[in-house]
C-alpha cells in the first residue's frame, strides 16, 4: 500500500482537496496521511481543524507554525518554526509520496522540510500567476523542489516546463475545486440563514480581499477604499475574513468594525465549502481579490469585482471585471456586475479551469507513478515550444 501525505494549512486549500482527500480515502491501494497545519488550528481563524474531523478523516499530525504576529517578521518566524515543525512529523513518519497544494508561506515550509528526507513531492496548482503577492514566488520556488506537477491548464503545463521541468512530469488535471460541483446541491437562503445566524434580506454581494503581500503597506488605504465603495453600493454585504498573511489582522479588524456599525452586513471567519459555494449562488456579485473569483466563479455564472493586483496574471473568464482600488473604480465595477445585462451576457460561459474530473487524474498520478532515482533525480530540461506541446499531448493522452 502507497501512503500519501497531505499537507493541508487554510481552508484556502482544504475546499480544492476534499475530493482528492476522498477519492485516496477510498482507495484500497492507497493510506491517507493527513497532516494538519497553519490557520486550520488558530481560534482566530475559525479553528477549521474541527471542520475536518467532522469530515471523516482522520488527522494523523498537526504542525503548529502560526505566531500571533502577521508583521514580515512574523510573517518569516512562522515559516520558520514550520520547517521545524514539519521536519519534526517527518522524522517521526515518512510518507512514500507527499502532495500539497497552491502557493501559501505555510506549504512552503512543508515543502522545504521534506528536501532533506528525499520524500517526493507532488504539487497541485503549478505553472499559475498572481503578480500582487508573495505566493507568486512561493509557487515557482515550490514547483522546482517539486517532482510531480498537477497542473490547471495547457498555459500552466507550459510555464512550468518552462521553468525547466521535464514534460513527463506534469499532468493537466484541471482544478479539482471545480470537482466538488458535480454533486453539489446548493443550501437556500434560509437554511442558510438559520445556519449561520444572520438576517439579510438581500440581494447580497460577496466580499473577500486578501492583503496584497507586495504593498502591504497600503492595506489600510485599500480596504478603506472598498468599504467607502461598499458602504454606497445599496446592496447587503456577506465578508469572509482573509488569509493569515501580512496585515490580515487589519483587514479583519477593519470589517469587524464596519459590520457593526452596518446591519445589512455580516462577516465569518471561515464559512466552510458547503456554505460558500452556495453564497455564490445566491449572490448578486463577488468583490475582492481571492482566487475563487477567477477559479469557481465562472462555474455559478457569478459576475466578479475583482480588485487590483493580487490575481493578475492568472487565465480569467469573461465573468471578470478587473478594477483598482479606488472607491469610485470599485463603485462602477459593482454597477456593472450588478447590471441584468452583464448577468445575461454570461449564460454560455465556460470555465477556463477543467471538467471536474481532477481528482481522478490526480489519484491516478499518485499510484502510477514510479517512485525510483528517476523520480527523485531532478533535470532541467530544455527544448523547443512545438516539442513542449508534442510532449504535453502525449503527457495529457496517457492521463
């Protein structure tokens, strides 16, 4: 039996892997070992730990790295202590193969651990962009430690060999997010309601805005531009906290002091899968800057304010409407979204990111591929852009 090691830090991540997580869960030549990090196991956060376990999957170690500082020095002490931490949970069980997922500071350190223990590395979510933020560099950094490469699309296939990997090594899998839809019946507003606690009437938009990690020093002026844009819009306001990046505590504090001054707002810290794939179906718009407003979106037909820098680079569907950070650029984008005739315009919308069949390519990744020197032995390759393709082609042919 092959054990694969799953490192999961956010919900951020656990939403795309719960149908990888099932699928190595139900398979009887496969043992899932889960490992449980970062903001999963943060009060502060949620304390999303819990929300696994009532998952069924059984946690089989937890690495504390967070400290309460989202300063750049808290920020780098963090990632620290998670190499300890990881290290620490290798040297007490090595998995055969290690899969982890995205571009956040935690996984890096997971990443970084496992080097020295010769554990192959598998990655989901290579080969993407978002020029805005530190994980642009923590994604390639982590692609090249890396040994097998799940990627979203043909685009990212080509830029991770572009960085050097060779062809054999990368699968376009699609985002196995978008999995998650295939049996995806939607909670209706008022079960939501009673879920959650909250009294909205509606309609109601969607907001969740990360702290822009490359400016971090204008997070105050940003989010004071999106709720003075939010705060005119005329609309019931749902937010969801940010990430635990730098100056995510401000963000947090700004949206907790705006919701209670505003009834016809609310906010959570963590929502779960369930909950947030069905606020995207009720919702008039999405506002803010995550990843789930370029990746899911265009799969609820949900028009996207999708503000300044933090995204750019990553393939978008026309359901995208790309803002900066002004309030009056804010307040226009939401006019758009809003608008029945942008709505319409996006009844045939495809999404850019796969057929919600991911998981399956990617399990069947984890069990096929030999773990041998080859495997571990990295080599930069180096070839033509029409041989690329050819060999993606035949890559994507035999998936």
């Amino acid at each position: 039996m092959r054990t694969v090691g799953v490192v999961t830090t956010t919900r951020a991540d656990y939403g795309p892997y719960l149908p990888v997580l099932r699928q190595i869960q139900a398979d009887p030549d496969l043992d899932l070992y889960l490992i449980v990090s970062g903001m999963h196991l943060s009060p502060e956060f949620g304390m999303t730990v819990r929300a696994i376990e009532q998952d069924g999957f059984e946690i089989l170690d937890r690495v504390d790295m967070l400290l309460a500082s989202d300063t750049p020095e808290g920020i780098s002490k963090s990632m620290g202590l998670g190499t300890i931490g990881f290290a620490q949970s290798y040297a007490r069980f090595q998995p055969d193969i290690l899969l982890v997922l995205g571009d956040r500071f935690e996984m890096h350190s997971a990443v970084v651990a496992a080097l020295p223990f010769k554990i192959p590395v598998a990655h989901i979510g290579g080969g993407e962009a978002t020029e805005g933020a530190i994980d642009e560099s923590i994604r390639h950094s982590i692609t090249k430690m890396s040994h097998l490469h799940f990627v979203s699309t043909d685009a990212y296939a080509e830029r991770v060999i572009q960085m050097g990997e060779e062809p054999w090594r990368v699968v376009v899998s699609g985002a196995p997010s978008l999995d998650s839809l295939n049996s995806f019946t939607p909670e209706t507003w008022t079960e939501l309601q009673n879920k959650w606690n909250f009294d909205l009437a509606g309609p109601v938009l969607l907001v969740t805005f990360h702290p822009v990690t490359l400016s971090y020093e204008s997070t105050g002026d940003y989010m004071e531009q999106l709720l003075d844009a939010l705060d005119g819009s005329g609309f019931d306001l749902i937010f969801t906290y940010p990430n635990a990046d730098t100056h995510g505590r401000q963000i947090i504090s700004m949206i907790e002091r705006f919701t209670s001054n505003h009834p016809r707002s609310w906010a959570a810290s963590s929502l779960g899968t369930e909950s947030y794939f069905s606020l995207m179906t009720h919702a008039t718009a999405m506002v803010g800057n995550s990843s789930s407003g370029i990746i899911e979106s265009s799969s609820f037909k949900l028009p996207v304010v999708n503000i300044g820098d933090r995204q750019q680079g990553r393939i978008q569907s026309k359901n995208i409407l790309n803002v900066g950070y002004r309030r009056e650029e804010i307040r226009e984008g939401i006019k758009t979204a809003s608008s029945p005739g942008f709505r319409d315009s996006l009844s045939g919308v495809e999404n850019p990111y796969g057929d919600g069949h991911a998981a399956e390519r990617i399990v069947k990744g984890l069990k096929s591929v030999a773990i041998d020197d080859a495997l571990l032995m990295k080599r930069f390759y180096s070839d033509s852009p029409a041989s690329h393709k050819e060999r993606l082609q035949a890559s994507r042919s035999s998936v």
